[in-house]
C-alpha cells in the first residue's frame, strides 16, 4: 500500500464503510467532490454521499477490499475487489473487481474520484437473462 497518510486514511474509509459511517464521508471527501463511476456522475457532499447510501439499500453486505494502493502527488490510484451479494439472492457471493483514481485537494480530502470497471463483465453477465444476452454479443463480437 501508498505511504501516503491520505490514501491510507481513505482506504480504511472505504474498507470499514458502513451505512452508518456514510454520514462521516466529509472527513475524506470534499465539500464539492466530483464522483464517477459506470452508473453515477454527481458533484458535492450531499450527491457523494446519496451515492454511497444507494449502494447499501441495492445490495446485501457491501463491502471493499483495497488490493493495492498507489500515490503521486496529489493524485492516487486503487485498485479494489467490491464483495457484496444482491437482495434477491444473499447467499450468492458476488465480487467486482475496479480501480478508482483519485486527486486530493490542498486539505487532503478527495477532490476527484474516478471508478473504472467493466459493469458489462462484472455485472450484467451475472444477471439471468441479460447475462445470456451478454455473453451471446461477446461472442459475436469476438469473431
């Protein structure tokens, strides 16, 4: 992991979220914090911080692993496993594997967040019947 005390406090944010710490996100992000992601594209703690609370009422025992951490200047980059399982199905383990680069501001608090993974492979290939149709364009695509 980064030596930097930045990324290591925002890793154990995001390793020790909880429905309820979700009210503390000022302490790492922001007041006008940008935040991406395939679903979300929002700005401000208020917008932040919805997103997050939307996370915990979709899926069942939400959870991030940071898998490795890396800092330049103000900007870092994770990479990360996110282990949840869906509402419908809680005994199905589900796991997503993504990055998210990262730019503090001058107080140390997340001014950007950025995540990148594949919602196509790690989500909707998963599902029952999208997941077919999924997996039947990627290999027509691949031909």
């Amino acid at each position: 992991m980064a030596d930097d005390p930045r990324v290591t406090r925002l890793t154990r944010f995001f390793e020790t979220l909880t429905l309820d710490s979700v009210a503390r996100i000022g302490s790492v992000y922001a007041d006008d914090a940008r935040f991406k992601d395939p679903f979300n594209e929002v700005r401000g703690l208020p917008e932040v911080r919805r997103v997050f609370v939307h996370m915990f009422e979709q899926v069942k025992n939400p959870r991030f692993v940071v898998t490795r951490a890396i800092s330049d200047g103000n900007d870092a980059f994770l990479t990360w496993d996110f282990r949840f399982s869906m509402n419908r199905s809680p005994d199905q383990p589900q796991v997503i594997r993504g990055a998210t680069h990262i730019q503090f501001d001058a107080d140390g608090r997340v001014a950007v967040h950025r995540d990148y993974w594949d919602a196509a492979e790690e989500l909707y290939e998963k599902l029952p019947l999208l997941g077919s149709l999924m997996r039947f364009l990627k290999r027509q695509a691949a031909r």
